[in-house]
C-alpha cells in the first residue's frame, strides 16, 4: 500500500535556531519538546514545552533553561506512575570538570517541572529513555576518552544502573533508540561516526545482556523507534547525502534493513524525528532548515 502524506505543517520558528525534537500524547494534549538557541550548539540552548489539543494549533507550555549549560538532545515518556519523564543532556563549555551530564524532569501537568535530578555517569550521554514491563532502559555514549556505549536500567527514572558496561565500541558508537517487541526482544539501532560509519542493529532476549548486531549497511543520525499495532517496525533517521533529509523507513530485524517509505519535506540541518501512533496515523515531529530558517515540522502520514 502505498503511504499517503496527510500533511506538514511548520508549528515553531520563534527562536533563531529550533531543533533535536520529540513527541507524545499525555492526558487528551500532544506534546513536543525541542531545543532552541542561537545556533545548532550554542551556549544558550534551552529546552522548550508545545502543548496543542488538535496537533495543528500549538502554544508554549513550559521552557526550561540552565544558565551554565547548553540543554540538548529533549526526549519525553511517560513513567508507569502517569507522570511525564523529560530526560537531556547538559553540555557544558570545553575545560569544564565534566563535559556532559545526562538530566531528567517529572511534571504531572506538564507545566511544573521542578528541579532536573543528574542520571547515569558523568560524561556518558544517556540519549533516550524507553519504558518496558516497569522499567526504563538507556543507552549512553561515551563523550570524553575512549568511545563506547552502556545500556542502562531503572526502576523509577532516576537511579540508573548500568547493565552492560561495554555494550559497543566499534566505529565510535553514540546516539541509540531501543524498541521492545511482543515476545519481550529487545532491539536497539545505533548511529556510528568512524569507519563505514553504517549503522549497526543490535537485538537481545530478557535480560538484555548478551547482545548480537548487525551492519545496517547505510549512515544514519538521530535515529527513533516506533512499533506500530499490527507489528510492523518505523525507524526515523537523518539519511547523509549531498544534502541531508529526514527519512521514514521499515525496519527488518531479521536482515538488519532500513526500506525508506517516506522522504519528509527537508534538507540540510534536519531531523531528530519524535514518532507517535494515534488515530490510525502516524504522527512525526522533526525539524529542518530546508525552508532558511531552522524551525520545527510536525507531518501526519498513513503509512
């Protein structure tokens, strides 16, 4: 069958530049996170709350801010207790004692934040939280010496513990998105920097300690997972071309395939794709500099 766009429409600008999104429905309200700054990395990057009732008309929520760190890389879940989970990354600046610090916020409303609490190890970026059978699963990369991956684990989204230590390191390894499948499996699609640079896809059984991989064969950035209700698997990433795109695919765990199905309107500066199912359809936050202006997108599709 063959994908039908609904349609995209740019739902934030306001900032110089706006980017690294993510995307979810909590109460009857849809919600999308980013970061905003004057540039791609900047000093002054701050994190940023959208709330809208009907996923076309959007208002500011909340805006959360550091004054000593740049606040990157905003993903949202929801913790098995009904709250909402913002978990990022602090950068702050070069000779710093730590380079970078993984954080994490709870609100129940999604207006009063609170606090954000340190998670995982200092200078490894917990990248982004998934939540399966009461517990939230991490992969976080090494950001200072050597390169590698660790997967964490948490009963309650604050106190992580690391569950395998060297989980990757080949190819200078970092940002991972983990889907858990219906019989339990767990997979995890993993960017790489060095080398081939392809992809790699990583697949375990309970407890997720012993993991196989597999080369994807094509480069990727910002990868997300997404499981759609009757099995299939969605993978959004930043395809690398002359000119970079945000991409929407199939997953074949069995081959270690991505299948594009949809090109998003995009180029250059772009994607960090949030992914949500509702109604039927598939629901994508990203961001793109195709149209000047690094701004915010928000497509609707039936896959």
């Amino acid at each position: 069958m063959d994908t039908k766009l609904i349609n995209v429409q740019k739902i934030w600008d306001a900032a110089p530049h706006n980017a690294l999104t993510d995307l979810t429905r909590f109460g009857d309200l849809w919600y999308c996170v980013f970061r905003e700054g004057t540039n791609h990395v900047s000093p002054d990057g701050r994190i940023r709350i959208l709330v809208s009732s009907d996923g076309i008309a959007w208002n500011s929520r909340a805006l959360l801010s550091l004054p000593e760190a740049d606040l990157r890389d905003p993903k949202l879940t929801i913790t098995p207790d009904g709250r909402l989970m913002l978990n990022a990354a602090a950068a702050y600046s070069p000779g710093s004692p730590v380079r970078h610090q993984s954080l994490v916020w709870f609100s129940r409303d999604g207006t009063d934040w609170g606090p954000p609490s340190e998670i995982g190890d200092a200078n490894y970026w917990l990248w982004r939280v998934t939540w399966h059978e009461g517990s939230a699963y991490g992969i976080g990369y090494s950001t200072v010496g050597q390169s590698g991956i660790r997967l964490y684990s948490s009963r309650d989204g604050v106190a992580f513990e690391v569950l395998v230590d060297n989980l990757f390191e080949d190819g200078s390894p970092n940002e991972a998105t983990l889907a858990f499948l219906e019989d339990d499996s767990a997979l995890c699609l993993l960017r790489r920097e060095q080398g081939k640079a392809t992809a790699r896809l990583g697949s375990a059984r309970p407890p997720y300690t012993a993991w196989e991989w597999k080369d994807v064969g094509v480069r990727i950035g910002g990868p997300n997972l997404l499981l759609l209700p009757e099995g299939r698997l969605v993978a959004a990433v930043r395809r690398y071309a002359k000119n970079p795109w945000t991409s929407l695919n199939w997953l074949d765990p069995a081959r270690g395939e991505l299948t594009e199905f949809q090109a998003l309107p995009s180029g250059g500066d772009t994607s960090y794709a949030g992914l949500y199912w509702h109604e039927d359809m598939l629901w994508v936050s990203y961001y793109s500099s195709h149209e000047a202006r690094t701004s915010i997108y928000l497509a609707r599709l039936i896959p």
